[in-house]
C-alpha cells in the first residue's frame, strides 16, 4: 500500500509461478492455486455521527481451503486495495501450510481510516462487514482475525453480529479476541515472539551467539514490540524502531547505538505505535527519517511494518554486516531484493515462516473455543515455540539438502502440502 506502482497479488503470484516450476506442478494445479477460491466485494452503508450515510467498500478474500478452513486477519486501512487482501490471502495460505496447522487462507479488509472515525462508527462498519458475508464465513468455514488498525474491540463486535444473526454462541467464528471473552493468552506475543524463535535457530545454524548481535527493527507495532522484546531477553541489542507520525503522516526512525530501551520508548508511544518525538529526543535518541532503518550497521534486520519495504533501492543502502533479515511484515522483501540477498549470501527467514507465530497463536484459541477449554499463557507460548522451531528446521533442512534459497524452500513445502490436499479431494 506503501507504493502506488507496487502490486502485491503480481507478487505474490510470481512467488508461486517461480516454486510451481521448481515443483513441476501440472497446469490444473497451477491455475487453482494462483488465485483465489473465493472473492467478496460488497458495499457496507453507515450512518455517521453527523447524521449523514457514508458508504464504505469491504473484502473478503478466500484463497484455498482444501487443508482447512480460511484463515486471515480483517484490514481498516484508507489505501486498502482487493489485490493486496488476495496477496495476503494467499500468502495466509502458505503460511498455515508451512508451519503444518489445518487451515486455509483468508483475508479482508475495509477501505476506512479508523483515526477519522469514532468507535461507534468503527462498530458499524464492524458489524455491516459480517452482514454482508455471514453466509460465507464461521468457525467451520473461514475464521477471521484482526490486523492492521484492527483490534480485539473490533473482533468482539463482529463475534457478537455473528452470534446476534445465526442464533447460537460461537467463540471460534473469530480469534484476536480479549482473554475472558474466548481471547488466548500469550495470543499478543505470538507474532512477535514466533520471529525471534525463528531467529535463534537461524544464529544456531549459522554458528552466531545471539548475545553479541545487533538489529534494527522497522515499525513498532504489535509485531516488532514483542520481538524486540524476546531479542532483548535472548541478549541481543536492539539499536532502533521506526514508527509511523500520524500528524505527519510519514515515518520516523528512533536509534540508540547502545541499545533502546523498550519500557521507556513504550511509555511514550501513543495507541497507534506513534512515538513522542520531542521526549524520545530527550531520552538521547537520534531521530531519523523513515529509511534509516535499513541503513544501520548491524547483523539482523527485522522488517516488521508494510509490504514492499525492501526493494530495488532500498536494498542498495543495507551495510555489509547484515547477515541475516527476519520478516516480520508480510511482503516486506520485493524478488529483485532477493536476487540481491541471494548473491550477497545474506541468510533470510522467509515473510510466511517468520510471522507464522500470530496465525500459529490464532489457531491455538480456535482450538481452545472450539472445545471451551483454555491454556495456560506457558503451554501456549511452549506449543508455539515447539511448531515455529520444527517448522524452522524443515524448511532449513530442504533449503540445505536441495541447495535453495530458504524461501524458496518454504514455498516448496507449503505449496506441496496445499497441492496434495487438492489432488486427494480430487479437485485437479
């Protein structure tokens, strides 16, 4: 959404053109797999608070649901386009496939800027999304989530439609929701923390303590607190996040070569993930524009904001010390990025395998509403640890054993097990 020329669905359908190859798969296949199943466009009518109707545009997007139903989370975004929720969406269904969960892929999302609206209208919009597809969706069909500038308020909203307008409880029709009302613990650490795991098998294989690192974080949402978070308790050293002004409407990086102090930067971080610049001045860090980030002389870059972050030029600015990039974004790394990592011998965990923690996490409290039964916050974040890390390791070992690129590896895998459920329910 960052870049007006930037397809992500193009992307995303290269992505799978690329692995289809690799997999020789047979031309059915090919077409069932590079689009969407499904795919809802509709209208959501809302009376605003000054009397008058506005009339929002919403998505609904299910790409495959052969292992499972769909799965993916519901964008508020004013930039929101359908070829960005159908890349997420097939991107969702890679995700669910490589770290081996019986899901599909889903997304959503509404053209809105919740900053403009007040949370009455925001509830509207909520409930007029699950009227308009009702019949499609639930928590044997396609389960949704929150995502960007969506909240376990808004999922709460759109449970109760749901319950209001089929009759019965169904806690599992969605996920994201607060604890005590069919919400998991440990549900918003799990993106964030899911990276980090990746990470620390990442520097295991490749002989580096993690305790002598560096890394730089893009964005300070959900995402990157956490994981900047668990880094820090591994003894690595976070030297910067960057975060989005929304008086500005541009992006700002915060670095502290000796390490940023995560409590401190949250104290002065607003609801949105917009830090204070004035105080973080004050507090001795330097502040920077948006793209300093990737300019940081250090071992790890984690991109965890938009898509499209590390492309053509901006892969030119990352210093020769990064050996590693953990994608903490969905799409972050555009494919001419790659051909430079690629060369570079830079190691990368892929977008699908490395934010897998949050959908992971997502299907864990699916399972606990679904049998009204709920984890302790340890046995969630230990199960999560156990999938991402075995995950990890099979796409490492395939990476080694067939000498390809590691997201290549994870494509292979995921797109495999997604190809086989198809051929045995007899769909191609």
């Amino acid at each position: 959404m960052a870049d007006k020329s930037f397809n992500a669905f193009k992307m995303a359908q290269s992505q799978f053109d690329n692995v289809a190859e690799k997999l020789d798969l047979d031309q059915a296949t090919r077409d069932l797999l590079r689009n969407p199943i499904r795919e809802f466009h509709f209208s959501i009518p809302v009376k605003m608070d000054d009397g008058t109707v506005k009339v929002f545009q919403g998505f609904r997007v299910q790409h495959n649901d052969s292992r499972g139903p769909c799965k993916g989370g519901i964008r508020f975004h004013p930039q929101e386009t359908i070829d960005t929720v159908k890349a997420l969406a097939t991107w969702m269904t890679w995700k669910c496939a490589v770290v081996d969960i019986p899901l599909g892929g889903g997304k959503g999302g509404v053209i809105c800027d919740p900053h403009n609206l007040s949370m009455r209208e925001q509830e509207q919009i909520c409930r007029g999304w699950v009227r308009q597809v009702v019949r499609n969706v639930g928590p044997l069909q396609d389960v949704p989530a929150p995502d960007v500038m969506t909240n376990a308020q808004h999922m709460i909203w759109m449970m109760d439609e749901y319950e209001t307008l089929t009759g019965a409880k169904y806690p599992g029709f969605i996920t994201g929701k607060p604890v005590g009302m069919g919400g998991s613990l440990g549900r918003t650490e799990a993106t964030g923390f899911g990276v980090i795991y990746t990470v620390r098998e990442a520097l295991n294989e490749l002989g580096i303590d993690i305790k002598k690192t560096t890394a730089a974080f893009q964005g300070f949402g959900n995402v990157s607190q956490y994981a900047v978070k668990l880094y820090q308790e591994y003894g690595g050293t976070a030297v910067c996040v960057s975060c989005w002004d929304q008086k500005e409407s541009k992006s700002y990086t915060f670095i502290k070569k000796s390490g940023i102090d995560l409590e401190q930067l949250l104290g002065i971080t607003d609801k949105f993930g917009g830090i204070d610049k004035a105080k973080a001045k004050e507090l001795g860090y330097e502040v920077a524009d948006a793209e300093a980030w990737i300019q940081q002389d250090v071992d790890i870059l984690v991109p965890a904001a938009l898509e499209n972050q590390i492309n053509a030029e901006t892969v030119k600015k990352i210093s020769a010390r990064v050996k590693l990039v953990a994608e903490g974004a969905n799409g972050p790394t555009t494919p001419e990025a790659d051909e430079v990592f690629t060369k570079k011998n830079i190691f990368v965990i892929p977008d699908f395998l490395a934010n897998a923690g949050g959908v992971t996490c997502s299907y864990f409290e699916q399972v606990q509403c679904n049998m009204n039964y709920f984890w302790t916050k340890e046995e969630v974040l230990s199960k999560l640890d156990n999938i991402m890390t075995s995950a990890f390791h099979a796409v490492y070992g395939l990476a080694k054993q067939k000498k390809v690129y590691m997201r290549d590896a994870a494509y292979m895998i995921a797109v495999n097990r997604v190809a086989q459920a198809c051929k045995l329910r007899g769909w191609v």
